[in-house]
C-alpha cells in the first residue's frame, strides 16, 4: 500500500512541475525582452507577434522629440510660413485650418481659418481633429495644451535659408510628403544660377542697403534676420548687420551716418501702394545717396518675410535692384 501511495505522489508530483514549466514558457514568450517592451524598446506587440511602430519619430526645430502614430490626414498651421512650406511641397489637400494671416498660395483663403497667428482660436483647432499641427515659436502655450490632449506637434522655426530647407524637410519625415526634395533641388538650383551672377562682383560693388521695417518709430531688420540673408544673396550688404537684435529701433542720425545707396520698403498684407515721394520729402534724407539717386524700392513684405518657399523670389526681386547691369 505504502509502495502504491508513494508511485502516485511521485506522479503528482512530475504533472505538477509539468504544467509550472508549461506556464512559465508561456509567460516567458509573452513578456517584452525589457522593462519598455520588447528587445528594450517602447513598441508594443501586434497579434502576429510583431513589434508595431510609429509612423514618424523626429526632432523638431526646437529640439523636442515628436512621435507621429499614424500618417497624419488632418493638418493644421498655425502660421503662414509653415502654411507656405507645407502647400509647396504637396499637403494642400490634407490641410485643413489655417490662420487669419495664411493668404498664400490662393488655395489657403479656402481653408477653415483658426484665428490669429498670435492668438489661434483653440476651440475651433480641437474641432478640425487634427492629426498634426504644425506650430512655430511663438506658440509655447498651445503646443503644451496640444500635447495634453495627445495631438502631436511639430514646432518650426528657421532662421536661415538653410533652416528652411530643414524645416520643409522635417514636414516632409512627418507627414509622408513626397515633393520636399524636388522643391528644395529647384530653389537650390535658382539660388545657384543668382550666385554666379553675383560671385563676379567685387566687395566695393556690393551695394549698402537700408531695409526698412517700420517706419515710426523706425526700425530694420538686424544682421541674424532672415530678411538681411536674403539682401546678401542679392548682392546687397544690409547697413546694419553689425547690429545682433533681430528688429532694432534706429535713429535717422543712424541712417544718414550709414549713408545707404538703395532703400528697399515692404509692403505689408498685400497692400500695393507705395509712394516713394513720402521717403524722398523726408527731412534731412535728401543726404542719403539712395536718396540723392531715387534708389527707393517697394518688394512684397510676406516673400521676404516669412521664412519659406517665397525666399527665392524675393531675392530675385531685389538682384536686379540692386544690380541691374548684371541682369537683363
């Protein structure tokens, strides 16, 4: 009897660490290889067994780290120049607010607008259920309340044509866009084509330009500012670009001091009227050989404005300005 009850324990005790080492492997096979998933990584295991990924996974131009889930369909800009970037390189269809102020191409007049560049209506932003939305950074506030609500955010802010390219690029990674590289290879190459125009002129034939921002108080564009890049691609050396602020107040003491040989004026929200007559009768400018000369030109202020596709054109604007025996 004795020999029987010990036969059976033996054999309950081999099915019990049977079935407790079927359990574990089938624990072992189930738990991620780390303490964030599998093989260490976030990613979380589809049905087959897989590891499932992101759509995107980026930094954007204010170093935060952006997870984009899924190929976004619903974008919305908070700013005209990322409004630009994005119609260039093909997401028109997929954009579906804008700001007050995005009124380039045509097509952003048709799109639900948001509000101010400043102050975007955030009520009306949830109600677009955006996918994405591309910021810039001015927008601290808004993208903290984005992200609460778990919408993904990419913050855009070139400062240099260079920056531009990378920003175009950045929306390009996140949103699957496929015209970025074909854009940017077409203003390289104009921007190339300007370059060997102006690379046959020598530093005393480069022109002091005085670029006006805003006329009271008076104020101009700084020598780190978008605007004074594109005046040197042009062939133009911006009078103040010794000066770090990127829109400094100036006196007309200054002005007159740094004796420009040609004035360039914005015009601002597409308004085309300009009256050189106003800067020709101001008092003591008479001094001023762009002055002395009537060297006083008007260019579109959004072109050279906003960092974005438009760069290209401002600069072949003001080229032939500022250098008209070397162009047609």
């Amino acid at each position: 009897m004795q020999k029987v009850s010990r036969v059976f324990f033996i054999l309950a005790l081999g099915l019990l660490l049977f079935f407790a080492a079927g359990c574990g492997n089938a624990n072992d096979a189930n738990e991620p290889n780390g303490p964030n998933g599998a093989n260490g990584s976030n990613g979380i295991d589809d049905a087959n067994g897989s590891e499932s990924q992101s759509f995107a996974e980026l930094t954007d131009q204010m170093g935060r780290n952006v997870v984009i889930e899924a190929k976004p369909e619903r974008i919305v800009s908070l700013s005209p120049s990322n409004t630009e970037m994005a119609f260039s390189i093909g997401l028109g269809s997929r954009i579906v607010g804008v700001t007050d102020f995005c009124d380039y191409p045509a097509e952003a007049l048709e799109v639900e607008k948001i509000g101010g560049f400043s102050d975007p209506n955030m009520e009306i932003v949830y109600s677009l259920t955006p996918d994405l939305v591309l910021a810039g950074n001015a927008h601290e506030e808004q993208v903290n309340k984005l992200e609460e609500l778990g919408i993904p955010v990419l913050v855009l802010a070139p400062e240099s044509v260079e920056e531009v390219f990378a920003a175009m690029n950045l929306i390009a990674e996140a949103t699957g866009a496929s015209e970025a590289d074909k854009v940017i290879t077409e203003i390289t190459d104009r921007l190339a084509l300007l370059e060997e125009k102006i690379s046959t002129l020598s530093s005393q034939d480069r022109v002091q330009v005085y670029y006006e921002v805003y006329s009271d108080p008076l104020m101009t564009a700084g020598g780190k500012t978008l605007i004074s890049e594109v005046i040197s691609i042009a062939g133009g050396d911006n009078i103040f670009t010794d000066v770090a602020e990127m829109y400094p107040q100036i006196s007309e003491e200054t002005i007159i001091e740094r004796d420009p040989s040609v004035i360039v004026i914005p015009n601002y929200h597409g308004f085309e009227g300009f009256d050189m007559e106003v800067i020709l009768d101001r008092p003591l400018w008479n001094e001023i050989n762009a002055v002395k000369n009537e060297r006083v030109f008007n260019i579109n202020a959004d072109a050279i404005s906003r960092p974005g596709p438009r760069l290209i054109e401002a600069a072949e604007t003001l080229a032939p300005i500022f250098h008209p025996e070397l162009f047609d």
